[in-house]
C-alpha cells in the first residue's frame, strides 16, 4: 500500500511552513501528522489537506536539556495544540520566555508561523511547528 502522504513530503513542506494533513474522504476526519489509515474509521480513502496551524494550546512542557549541538536553544516550550480542523500536533512555543510559562497558556489561541523548528540528529530531522498567540 502507498502512502498518500508520506512523511518526507510532510516533513518537506512543514519546514516551508506549509502545514499538511490528510482528509478522510469517507468520514471527514482531519489527520496530522500524516497517518497510513484514518484516526476515526481507520479508512484509507483519503486526500492530502492544507492545514491553517490555527488551534489552542491543551498542554505544555518545558525543556532544559537539548540534544547535542543545540544546548543553546534551551530552555524552550514544547505544547501540544488541538489545530481547528481537529488533530492535535507537538510544536514549539516561541512567544513566551520558557522561565515565565505558567498553566495559563493553557487553552490559549496560537498560531503556527512560517518558521519551523528544523529537528536535530536524534529527531530524524523532524521538524515541528513553532507556534506563537494570536
Ligand atoms: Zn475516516
């Protein structure tokens, strides 16, 4: 079976800050990152959607450790959004001094910007999302 979005094309134009998902055609369901079958019917008929990088913020951690080579971009603030169009997705907080982060972002309205957090050697190069509030 073909990926109908594999994650080098995910990975490729998340880090141009272009954000995309996959559109169930059968439910609707919105999945992001790419996934081979639908999170809601497990449906496989499905076609490539841009997402908006608009949601709210529903969790957080801060990090104080980076992975080899990039010490000195830490600390940073790592959040889980819940996007508009459904998915939940990791990224970056880039608004907000990490030392000054307090559960009241949670819920929060943020946005994912053109600019992306690129990934490291341990992350496969992944990149991520960096999220700022609207
Ligand atoms: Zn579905």
């Amino acid at each position: 079976m073909e990926y109908k979005l594999p994650f080098e094309v995910y990975n490729k134009n998340l880090k141009k800050g272009k954000l995309l998902g996959l559109k169930c055609n059968d439910c609707g369901t919105v999945t992001c990152p790419p996934t081979m079958a639908c999170s809601e019917c497990a449906g496989t008929n499905h076609e490539i959607h841009e997402l908006s990088g608009m949601g709210k913020i529903v969790t957080f951690s801060v990090s104080y450790v980076g992975a080899e080579g990039r010490q000195n971009e830490h600390p940073l603030t790592i959040v889980l959004v819940k996007l508009d169009e459904g998915p939940w997705i990791m990224g970056n907080l880039i608004d907000l001094d990490p030392q000054k982060v307090t559960m009241e972002i949670i819920g929060k309205r943020v946005k994912a910007g053109s600019k992306m957090f690129p990934g490291d050697k341990y992350s496969a190069a992944a990149a991520r999302p960096l999220f700022s509030f609207i």
